[in-house]
C-alpha cells in the first residue's frame, strides 16, 4: 500500500508529536533525562520534529517517531554532544583525516568519506565515535533535513582497520540518532578479505537500512557520483 503524502497534515502531525511526547514522557522531562537545550529544541523547532515524522512515522503514525524521541535525546544527553568542539578531542584523532567532507553526488548532496585505511581499530573508540557525532551534529544542526551521502572509502584498507563496533555506531548515527540525514551509504572497494565482515554488519541492519547501503567498484561509482566531484584515487 503506498503511504499518503505526509505533507497534507505535516504542521498537525507535528504539534501532535510534539504534545505527546512531552505528555508520554512527562517523568523523563522533568526528571532530567534531557539535557535542556535539546527539550527546548523539540518545543520550538517545527523542522526538527519534522525529521522525526519523516523518518519514522509510515502512513502518519506517531508511536515510533515518539519512541525515537526519547531515544535520540538520551543518546545526546549521554554523549555530551551539544558540549563536543573540536579542541575537546585528542589532536591525533583530526590529524588521522579519518572523516571528512568532499564533493557533492549528482543530486548535489554532500559527501562525507570515512576512510578506513587511516582509523586505528581498537584506539580511542569513544573518543572517535563522540568526534564522529560532533561531526554529524555540525551539518545536522545547520541543514535539518537536508541528506548525505556516506562513503566508506576501503582503500588500502586491511583486517586491522575494520572496526565492527565504529561501522555499526555510524550506521545508527545516520539512521536513528540523526533523523532524516542519509541519502545513502557507499561502501567503495570493499577487499574479498573483508567481505566476511560485512556480512556480520549486514546481520545487524534492519531491511530499511541494507536498502540504502550500496556495494560499488571504481567502475561503478560514477553511476552515483560524476567524476569531477571524485578524489584522484577513486577514478
């Protein structure tokens, strides 16, 4: 059955959102489940409770979107995010040049590259997931509803650096904690070694998720993504 357009009672569906919410988990307000900022967030800012019914809630139902609520202002509590900058992080972790942006696909989204080849597997893994949110945080903040593309870059990437627990963090990062943020995900140049892994994340992945995650080659890639916008070694 095809969903009607969410659009027709999309200011409704919001402020109904919103009041249950606060209602459904009155105790965790004012208990303080939340950090502040993030409460007055959801109390004023239409656009991003629209994530949140664009994202979660099929055919107008607000059970899940509400769920997800609450599970989105906790992880943001327990992390410290709207507290993470730059300086709050070891220099190495930026120095790595681990994740950063480049380019745009062809539909001009931008592109952030995880590149696997240069993390550390097992070294400073909750210093380099909170840098990962901070970094999701920063183009989330600024450009609510507005997608991206990851690419997991395996270039000269080996067992040592295929981190499970970092990969399946950034898949949750970009399907629940940052709502409405992924276009898709492009594993590019996955090795044979390597497969054996994925097929482990795979186990994990809802069906939504595996939807919008994409095995491509060095020939494919340009199916999604024009050559000019590439960086040298993936042409």
């Amino acid at each position: 059955m095809t969903s009607p357009p969410i659009e027709k009672d999309l200011g409704e569906l919001i402020s109904i959102l919103r009041e249950r919410f606060l209602k459904e988990y009155k105790d965790s307000v004012e208990g303080g489940a939340y950090d502040d900022r993030d409460l007055d967030r959801v109390k004023s800012n239409d656009q991003y409770l629209e994530c949140f019914v664009r994202s979660f809630g099929e055919n107008g139902d607000l059970n899940r979107p509400t769920e997800m609520i609450n599970t989105v202002l906790k992880f943001r509590k327990d992390i410290k995010i709207n507290d993470l900058k730059p300086e709050s992080f070891p220099e190495e972790i930026a120095e790595r040049n681990v994740l950063y942006w480049h380019g745009v696909d062809k539909e001009n989204r931008k592109i952030l590259h995880f590149r696997v080849a240069r993390h550390q597997k097992g070294k400073l893994i909750n210093e380099v997931k909170s840098y990962i949110a901070m970094f999701l945080e920063d183009h989330h903040r600024s450009n609510l509803g507005v997608r991206i593309v990851l690419i997991f870059d395996f270039t000269d990437a080996g067992i040592m650096n295929m981190d499970l627990d970092v990969v399946r963090y950034i898949i949750s990062c970009l399907s629940t904690y940052f709502p409405g943020i992924l276009a898709y995900i492009l594993l590019f140049e996955m090795p044979w070694l390597l497969s054996s892994a994925w097929k482990v994340i795979r186990s994990w992945l809802t069906e939504e998720q595996k939807k919008k995650i994409i095995l491509v080659k060095k020939d494919e890639i340009q199916t999604y993504i024009a050559a000019e916008q590439l960086e040298p070694h993936m042409l």
